[in-house]
C-alpha cells in the first residue's frame, strides 16, 4: 500500500521570540522541519505535505535552499484552528486507499526505526498510534485504555483528575487509512476547552468505529519531544549531538568527551580514530583509520587520509588530505585545497585551490593560493603566492625538489623549476628555470650615527 506523510508546520512559535516560523529553528544546522521531510524521505513515502501557515515563502525557500524539494507539496493552512484542522487541509490531496502517516514539523528527533515499527503495528482495519510513557506527562494528552485497549486521548485540558495520572501520553504522531482519516476528520467538533478541531479525536472515532487501534513506542522520550522555544531547543540540540557522538563511538571512534562534539552532517569514519574536544563536522566529512582531530577543529566536507593528524584550532574545507600528512595547529585549508602523501602544512598557513605534492612542507605563517606544488618542495616562513592583482586569479607553480627561503614573495604567474632555490626575502616576479638560484632583494643600506625619532610634547 502507498505511503502519504502529513507534516504539520504551520505554527509560529510565539514563544521563540522570533520572526522566523517555529519549525525553521534549527537543529544541528539544520531546520527541524528538515530532518522531519528526511525521516519521512527515508520511508519511502510516494508523497510528503507540508502543512503551513505563518511565513510561508520562507519556509518554502528555506526548505529548497538546504534540500531539493520536488518531492513536496506545500499546503496553506490559513486559519490555526487545531491539529485535526490542520490534517484535514491535505484532505483533498490523500486517496481513500493509502495508508497516511502524521508527523510534527517541530519535533526533530523521531528515529526512522521507530516510524518503521509504527507501520508495521497498524492493522489492515484500525489506526497505529505512537504512545510514550513519561515521568511527568504534564503538557501531553493522555491514552485512555479499557481492559487494556486504547479507546481515546484526552487532552490535559479536558482531564479530569483521575486522568492527569495517567503516564502514558500521545505523542500525535499516527498512521492511518486515508479513507478512514477524511471521514473521520470530517466529523470533528470544536466543542472543547480549547475551540479547536483536535486530531486526537480521531482515536475515540476510531474506537467507535469497533476498529483497533495499535500502539508503538519510541526507544527514548527524546524522539517525541518538541521544541516550544530556545530553552527546549537546546535540549534537542544536545540530545541530537550526543546521539551521533554515540553512533561514532559504537562505529569505533574515541572522543575526548563525547558531550563537546557537535556533527552538523554526515561522518563516515575508520578504525581507530580519535576526536579531541570542541570540534565541528559540516557536510560530509571522512575520516579514514588512523585519523587524529585535535582541539577546537572545524571540518566541512573534507576528507582526511589514513593516519594523518589534524593538530587543534585547525580549519579544513571543502579540501583533501591523504595519507600520512600532518596539518596545523592553526591551519587553514580553504576549498579546491589538496595535500598529497607525507606533506605538512603548519601553524598558521593557509591554502587555497592549491595542490601540495608528496613529502612537500610548509611549516610557518604563509600563504598559498592558486598554486600547484611538486613533490619534496620546502616553502619556508612567510612565503606568499602573490595571485590577485586586483582584478584576476594567477597561478604559481612550483616544481618538484624546489626550496623556497623564508618571507619570499612569488608574484604569478610564476614557475619555479625543478630543485631551484629562492633566496630568503625574495620578490620573485619571473620564471626561475631548473637548478636556478633566484635572489630579488633591494640593495642593504647601513647608515651610521643614525638618531631615532624622539617622542614630540
């Protein structure tokens, strides 16, 4: 049977204090409603509904912007009247004969597995309900069985006092008929403390109805938890991050602390890899066996070779590191970057669209961009590949075994020729051949009896 998902994202989120809807904060760098619509992608489902209200465009947009979203179908909510109202606005768009699953637009952290166990309790005639039992279920509407059969859901609201200690609740997400949903949200009334149409009225409906209605529970109360503003947000951030620190370390990776990592991506990591405090994964990032992460990294779509060392305070993106290599402290590999096998970059160097060779070094305080290094080739402190005349992009090259003295300028575009040696304090604007040594200093001056200038009153 085909599969629709209904994502409820028309709130505003009020107390976000925010002009952005509620469910465009984000979650490891990412809208909520964003790995809702991934979830939802995962299952399969031959169509997703957005259900919106409040700042519509931008969602729209921003949903496109971090993913494509031709699989989507946008639905206006125009009035806020209830969470059955709101389902039933995609109403026109589900077919009586597939089965329909509703999701939450502000609750990020629902396991795929734990949708997956949803579709498998619903029966052919009846309605899967995701139930969650809390310690303190104040807030969450409350499951109300008879000789151990879910009859209805209360709302806190409309509780009596001996319903408010029920633990288990609803957590609004339900999978059901799609001609069984429409009629049943036809008949809603709006008769409660709230005036709303409540979709959690469909279970009594259901009931009534003398179909079953069959209950999934999620692993962990996390994955049913939503955000109502910055406070609970930051709980889901932690909670999100430290469940990927915990995918790591079972994939067999060690953190210094798996409480100060933060993953806004994918990682796809070795053996025996090792990640040290305050680091920062975006994209999709690899890091081979042997890998070492010092402190306070930040890697972007990267990928980092077997045993090679990324030193603390280092930032890679959008860059390729191979075997063996060593990089930083404070480096910074900007994108189109490549360091080959056994090459070193060190402290304070950056790198961009450039390519090092094998066993190639820059240990100190340079610049290089735009640049193609051979193999062997030492670049010494404070070195600048000199690219931009204000206007375009030049290239240097550098060829295998050359030597590059220290604060040496190259002007591109440039050719340094195989094992050539550029004198230290060089401003190197033509091509260097072969075996050449090049040394472009202006004439020393020594001026003696020399009076410094003195403070004026």
């Amino acid at each position: 049977m085909s599969l629709s998902v209904v994502i409820l994202a028309a709130g505003k989120g009020t107390r976000m204090r925010s002009s952005l809807p509620k469910v465009l904060h984000a979650i490891a760098d990412k809208p909520m409603v964003s790995h809702v619509i991934n979830a939802a992608r995962q299952l399969n489902a031959d169509n997703i509904y957005i259900v919106y209200g409040f700042g519509g465009e931008v969602l729209k947009a921003t949903i496109a912007n971090n993913s494509a979203s031709d699989d989507l179908t946008f639905i206006e909510q125009k009035e806020q009247l209830g969470t059955g109202h709101a389902v039933d606005m995609a109403s026109p768009f589900i077919n009586d004969n597939e089965n329909v699953l509703v999701l939450y637009g502000d609750v990020p952290l629902t396991k795929v597995s734990t949708l997956e166990k949803l579709l498998a309790v619903k029966p052919e005639h009846g309605m899967g309900l995701l139930t969650v039992n809390l310690a303190n279920p104040t807030g969450y509407g409350r499951i109300v069985r008879k000789d151990n059969a879910v009859v209805g859901i209360i709302e806190q609201k409309d509780a009596s006092a001996e319903q408010l200690l029920i633990t288990e609740a609803n957590t609004g997400i339900l999978l059901a008929n799609g001609g069984d949903l429409k009629r049943w949200l036809a008949n809603l009334s709006s008769d409660n403390a709230q005036g709303e149409y409540y979709l959690t009225d469909i279970i009594a409906a259901c009931h009534h109805e003398g179909k079953i209605i069959a209950t999934a529970h999620p692993d962990t109360e996390i994955e049913v938890e939503g955000a109502n503003n910055r406070v609970q947000l930051a709980s889901l951030e932690r909670a999100f991050q430290l469940r990927e620190a915990e995918a790591l370390m079972i994939a067999g990776a060690s953190l210094r602390d798996p409480n100060r990592i933060d993953i806004r991506g994918n990682i796809v990591i070795g053996e025996e890899v090792h990640i040290d405090i305050n680091c920062i994964f975006e994209g999709d990032v690899s890091l081979a066996s042997g890998v070492k992460i010092g402190a306070n990294c930040i890697l972007k779509n990267c990928t980092i070779g077997e045993n090679s060392i990324i030193k603390a305070n280092s930032i890679i993106e959008d860059a390729v590191v191979g075997k063996d290599c060593s990089v930083g402290p404070f480096a910074r590999l900007r994108p189109g970057s490549v360091m080959n096998k056994d090459s070193h970059v060190g402290n304070f160097v950056e790198m961009k669209k450039t390519i090092l060779g094998a066993g190639s070094k820059a240990g100190h305080l340079t610049y290089l961009g735009d640049t193609v290094i051979g193999q062997n080739v030492n670049i010494g402190a404070g070195t600048i590949t000199c690219n931009y005349d204000g206007v375009n992009k030049f290239q240097t090259t550098i060829d295998d075994g050359a030597f590059v003295g220290s604060n040496s300028s190259l002007v591109a575009p440039v050719t340094i020729g195989v094992n050539a040696t550029i004198g230290a304090g060089s401003v190197i604007a033509k091509d260097v051949a072969a075996d050449e040594l090049a040394v472009a200093r202006g004439k020393q001056r020594n001026i003696s009896n020399w009076q410094r200038p003195t403070k004026k009153s």
